[in-house]
C-alpha cells in the first residue's frame, strides 16, 4: 500500500513537473508600443488623443489561454503613464496590475516592460490608461484570449470575428475634463458615442450573407451603460468576460461601463446595409449612434430606422438575470466550468459595500462605506512589500456602510484586509439613482444575485447558486443592489473600483490586500526585476528593505 502511494506520489511528481514544464513552454507573444500624443476628431472636432503606435484606438493583443504576453510600453508623454489589463487576472503577479496602487508611472520618456500571463483565461477583454484622467483621450484597445486549438468552444467557429469598442466620448480635452474634476465639479454629459473610435456611421463591418460572425463588445466609455442591437438581426449571446453563457437570443443587450462580451449573429437578411445602433440608457438625455453592418457584394444603402431601445430597469434587470453560464460548455480547460461548485462553498465572510456622493472641503468626492479614496506617493502594494509605514492604513474600510446619518465622507488612503483563500460574498449596495459598475482587479466573480430595493439576509434565498455568470465587471441598477461571491485565491494588492471614471477619479475605489503569511513564490510571484521604484520606495531604501525577504 504504502508502496503504491509512492507511486502515485512519484507518479503525480511528475504529472506536475510535465505541467509545470508545458506552463514555461506557452508561447511568448511580443508587443512594442510607443505611447504619444496626437490629433484626433472622432465627433468633427479636433482634440488631443492617445495613439499607441499612432493608433487609436490602440492594437489588439491577440493571444490564446497561457500565452505569455511581453509588452514593451514606451511612454513618450510629456506625463506620467500606466496602462491597466481589464480582465486579465494576473495570477499570483498584482506587480503587472498598471494601476496606481501596484505600479510606479512610467516617467516620461522612459519605458517598462510587462510580463503578463493570459493563466487559464479565455474571453473578451480590453486594456485602458490608468493615470489621471487619460482614459478620457484613448489609449485603450482589445483583448481576445482564444481557446487552445483542442479545448472545445461551444459554438461552431464563426467566419470572423470583429471587435466592437464602444463607448461614450466628450469631444473637449481629457485636460480640462481633469480640471473640472479637479476643482471640485462634476462632469457635463459626454457629447457622443464612438464605436471603434469612430462617430456616426464612421465604422463599418463587412459580413457575406448566409455566415455567422463573431462580435466582441467592450463598452470602454466613462460613464454610460450602452445599448448594443443590430438592425433586423438577432444575436446570441455566447460569452461574458470569459465565460461561456447558455446562448441565449437578444435583440438587444446592455452594457455596462467596462463590461465585455461576445455576441454571434448569422447574416440571414436581404443583402443590403444595416445599421448597428449603440445608445446611452438610464442617462438623462440620450445619446445615440451607428456603424454601418455592409453585406458584400450589397449597393443598397442603409435604411432609416431609429433604434429604440428599451429604456426600463426591469427590462435590464431581466436580461442580466437570463445571463447564465453554460454549464457543460468548456472554459480555459476542457472540464466545464460547472464542475466547480461555487454554491456549495461556506461564505466566510460578508462585505457589505455601499457607493456613495458627498463633499470634503467644499469638493465633490465619492465614497465606498463612507471612505473616499485618495493616492498614495507610493504605491500600496510597494510600500507593503518594503514594509513602508504610513503610506496606507489597514483597515481603513468598514465591512459595512455606515449606519445611516452617519453617512458622512472622509478621505483616506484605505485598503481592505483579507485572508489567503477565504470565500467572500459581497453585497454591492446603490441608494443613488444612477446605475453603478463595479470591478475588481484579479479576479473573476460569481454574481449571484441582484435586485432593486433593499438587500436583507432573505435576499440570500434568491441567490443563483447553480449557473450564475463568472465575471470581472458587475452593474447595480439604482436604488438596487448586487451580490457576488469570490473564492480569494490570488494574492496581491487588487483594485476595487467603480468604472464609472469620474466616480473612481474622485475616490470611488480602493484596494483589497489579499494576504498570506508565508512569503512563497507558490503563492506570489517575485518582484519583477525591472520594476520601477518612486515615492518612498527608492532604491537605497528598497535594496536594505528588501533584505526582510
Ligand atoms: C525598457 O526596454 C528595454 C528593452 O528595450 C528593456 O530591456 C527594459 O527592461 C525596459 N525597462 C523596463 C523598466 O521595463
Ligand atoms: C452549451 O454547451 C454545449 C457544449 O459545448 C453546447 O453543445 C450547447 O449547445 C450549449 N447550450 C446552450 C444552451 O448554449
Ligand atoms: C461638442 O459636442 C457638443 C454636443 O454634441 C456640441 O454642442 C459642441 O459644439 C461640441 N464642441 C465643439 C468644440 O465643437
Ligand atoms: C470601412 O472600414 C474600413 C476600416 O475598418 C475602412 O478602411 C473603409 O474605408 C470603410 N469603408 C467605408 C465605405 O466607410
Ligand atoms: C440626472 O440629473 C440629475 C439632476 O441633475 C442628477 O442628480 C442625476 O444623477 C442624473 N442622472 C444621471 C443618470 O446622470
Ligand atoms: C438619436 O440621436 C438623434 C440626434 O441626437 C436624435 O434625433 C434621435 O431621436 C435619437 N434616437 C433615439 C432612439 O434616441
Ligand atoms: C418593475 O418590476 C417591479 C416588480 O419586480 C414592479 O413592482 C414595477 O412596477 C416594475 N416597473 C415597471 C416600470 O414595469
Ligand atoms: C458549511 O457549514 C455547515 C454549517 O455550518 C457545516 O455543516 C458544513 O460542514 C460546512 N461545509 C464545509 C464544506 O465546510
Ligand atoms: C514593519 O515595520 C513596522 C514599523 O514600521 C514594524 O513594527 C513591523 O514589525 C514590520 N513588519 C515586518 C513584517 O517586518
Ligand atoms: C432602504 O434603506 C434605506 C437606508 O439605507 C432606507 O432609508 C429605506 O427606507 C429602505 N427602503 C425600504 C423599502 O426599506
């Protein structure tokens, strides 16, 4: 007996060196970027953009599960840089994260090299400007992780696949947009919708008649959830930030800021032009716009028609509520998905966390439990690495909003403590009348549940607790609320923040400390060699702190 185990011992050795072998053999994928300044005019009026490459918006990263992905980011602003990877979980590696709180900016002039891993991921996803308020001018592009050539896709494989970029746009500078939050105002209404960085009609997809295409939609916008529909065309839903959906039909989706998803419509219409419509929802004036769906070999031009979308919470609520998970279908690894029984995990703990709108000192902030979020001089997770005190406090967010009438904002570098491996259901919680997005960096999330009204412990007995959608982005619709639960199985310092960018620019975010007492690289990667070092993490302090390793 004791002989077999060894065996299986030795056998499952080398199962795991043949992995861990196959895991330093995925390929390695290469991007050179130069990141600049340059004229562009989306809407008709010309303002400052951020090209990558002199693009906009940026090149796709085109890879497949495990690839590592080595991005060479040149930064030549007159400013300080980040780029951030929406949806990419950067397993066990929050030093790749690019937002303030993981990464040093890259100084002007200067470059930094990430070293990414697509680990077990397969989806839509898209990468953005992290710092300031550069989101506002591009700089943002595409993510698509492809299955591996032998891991089934539920789906017969689409004649092509397109990406669709949406969002909402102002046609001033994201300098004066800064500004105006800067000095303690709010933003005016963005002035129109781009669909790959274009106004209306000004993008075009070409489709041949009797095919089934691929869309990939990001809404990579500041603000506003949009509505996608195809004139005349129905399309079903096949994936949400990387997991298989059961395929239902739409005739139209919503999607909120920062959310992803892949769409498969066939060409089955008269050959002509049809028009994609996109349209802001739950926005106090609507916006609209369209591209331009091209049958090839069609002359005959698009048709009039006004999109009208639906315009009521229910609507929307139903539809996220259809969005399930195709449980038999495979994800990253040929096991479905559904072999991993979320449902049946014991939460160990409930984060309730409740947005909120409030004034320090006479300026516009917002809050998460009362907190709003201030930058740091350095960032969090390099200060946690070096044991650099001050710099954030431990702690600093409530498991729960503040009792009512106490719902005053303070501002505060906070981060939220949490244990290696623990099971977390958290409860987003929206007493205002705008729809919120939340994201957390790191992760994927089980959203089991949302609702208007008040959430309360019978609010449990509603939960999906068999096919609910894993998923990086999570709406709450106004005076509503939103449960998720998360397996905290990947350490690091992750960021919690509205997408919704004016809010998380003015403090709605902050960051959870994913933590483990055992410094293993089983656990956590090493900080990376070339990772930049600013504010209170220089060089003389990091080598003689660094020896604590
Ligand atoms: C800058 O790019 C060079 C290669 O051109 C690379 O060797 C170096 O590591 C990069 N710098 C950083 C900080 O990543
Ligand atoms: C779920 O995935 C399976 C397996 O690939 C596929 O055959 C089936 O059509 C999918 N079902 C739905 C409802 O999407
Ligand atoms: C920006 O867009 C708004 C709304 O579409 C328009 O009224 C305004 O004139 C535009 N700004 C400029 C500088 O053209
Ligand atoms: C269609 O879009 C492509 C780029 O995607 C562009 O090169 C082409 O000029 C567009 N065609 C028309 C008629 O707008
Ligand atoms: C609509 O306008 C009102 C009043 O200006 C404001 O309080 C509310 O937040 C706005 N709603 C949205 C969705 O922007
Ligand atoms: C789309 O926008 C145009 C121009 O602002 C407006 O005339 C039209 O009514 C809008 N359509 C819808 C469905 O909102
Ligand atoms: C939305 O649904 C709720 C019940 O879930 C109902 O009370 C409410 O009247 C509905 N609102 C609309 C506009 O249909
Ligand atoms: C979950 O909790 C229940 C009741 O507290 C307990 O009986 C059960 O053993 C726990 N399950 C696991 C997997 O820990
Ligand atoms: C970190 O530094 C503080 C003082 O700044 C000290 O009290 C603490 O013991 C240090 N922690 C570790 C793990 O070295
Ligand atoms: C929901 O909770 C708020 C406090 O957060 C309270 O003012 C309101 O009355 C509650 N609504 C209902 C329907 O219980």
């Amino acid at each position: 007996m004791a002989r077999r185990n060894k065996g299986a011992l030795a056998l499952l050795v080398c199962i795991c060196l043949l992995i861990a072998s196959a895991e330093a053999e995925a390929p390695y994928r290469f991007f050179d970027w130069e990141v600049t300044y340059g004229d562009i005019s989306p809407l008709g009026v010309p303002q400052q953009g951020i090209l990558i490459n002199g693009q906009f918006p940026g090149p796709e990263i085109e890879c497949q599960t495990n690839d590592n992905l080595i991005i060479n980011v040149r930064n030549s602003l007159p400013e300080p840089f980040l780029l951030s990877f929406n949806g990419l979980q950067q397993r066990k590696n929050s030093w790749q994260d690019g937002v303030s709180g993981t990464n040093c900016p890259i100084p002007p002039g200067q470059n930094f090299t990430y070293h990414l891993q697509a680990k077990d991921q397969i989806g839509s996803f898209f990468y953005f400007p992290s710092l300031a308020f550069h989101k506002a001018a591009g700089g943002f592009g595409a993510i698509r992780i492809q299955s591996r050539p032998r891991i089934p896709v539920p789906f017969p494989p689409p004649a092509d696949e397109y990406t669709v970029l949406i969002g909402d746009w102002y046609n001033t500078s994201h300098k004066a947009l800064q500004a105006t939050l800067d000095s303690g105002n709010e933003l005016p209404s963005p002035d129109g919708i781009l669909i790959n960085g274009k106004g209306p009609d000004g993008a075009n997809f070409t489709v041949e008649q009797g095919k089934t295409y691929r869309l990939r939609i990001s809404n990579v916008g500041l603000q506003n959830t949009l509505n996608f529909m195809i004139q005349d065309h129905d399309m079903s839903l096949v994936e949400v930030e990387g997991t298989h959906t059961v395929q239902n039909s739409y005739t139209s989706l919503d999607v909120h800021p920062s959310q992803s998803l892949s769409v498969l419509f066939t060409a089955n219409r008269p050959a002509r032009d049809y028009h994609i419509a996109v349209s802001t929802r739950f926005a106090n004036s609507t916006l609209n716009s369209t591209a331009v769906l091209r049958y090839a070999g069609s002359s005959l031009p698009v048709s009039r028609w006004l999109a009208a979308g639906p315009s009521d919470v229910n609507f929307s609520l139903n539809q996220a509520r259809s969005i399930r998970t195709n449980l038999t279908a495979s994800g990253p690894r040929p096991n479905p998905q559904g072999s991993y029984h979320y449902g049946s995990i014991n939460v160990t703990r409930t984060i309730r966390l409740a947005n909120s709108a409030g004034q320090v000192g006479g300026k516009r902030r917002y809050a998460v439990n009362g907190v709003s979020f201030v930058e740091a001089d350095t960032p969090l997770k390099l200060a946690d690495y070096y044991n650099i005190s001050g710099v954030f406090r431990l702690g600093g967010i409530p498991d729960a909003p503040p009792v009512e009438g106490a719902a005053e904002v303070r501002n505060e570098t906070a981060v939220m403590d949490s244990d290696h491996r623990s099971f977390v259901e958290v409860v987003f919680e929206n007493s205002e009348e705008s729809v919120q997005s939340w994201h957390l960096d790191g992760y994927s999330v089980f959203v089991v549940g949302m609702d208007v009204g008040n959430w309360s412990e019978q609010s449990r007995e509603g939960y999906n607790l068999e096919d609910a959608v894993s998923r990086c982005t999570v709406q709450v619709y106004p005076r509503g609320w939103t449960a998720i639960l998360i397996a905290l199985d990947n350490v690091g310092m992750w960021n919690v923040r509205s997408e919704v960018w004016a809010r998380r620019y003015l403090g709605q975010q902050f960051y959870l400390r994913v933590y483990t007492p055992t410094h293993s690289f089983r656990d956590e990667l090493p900080i990376p060699d070339n990772a930049l070092l600013c504010g209170r993490a220089t060089a003389t302090n990091s080598s003689r702190l660094a020896s604590r390793y």
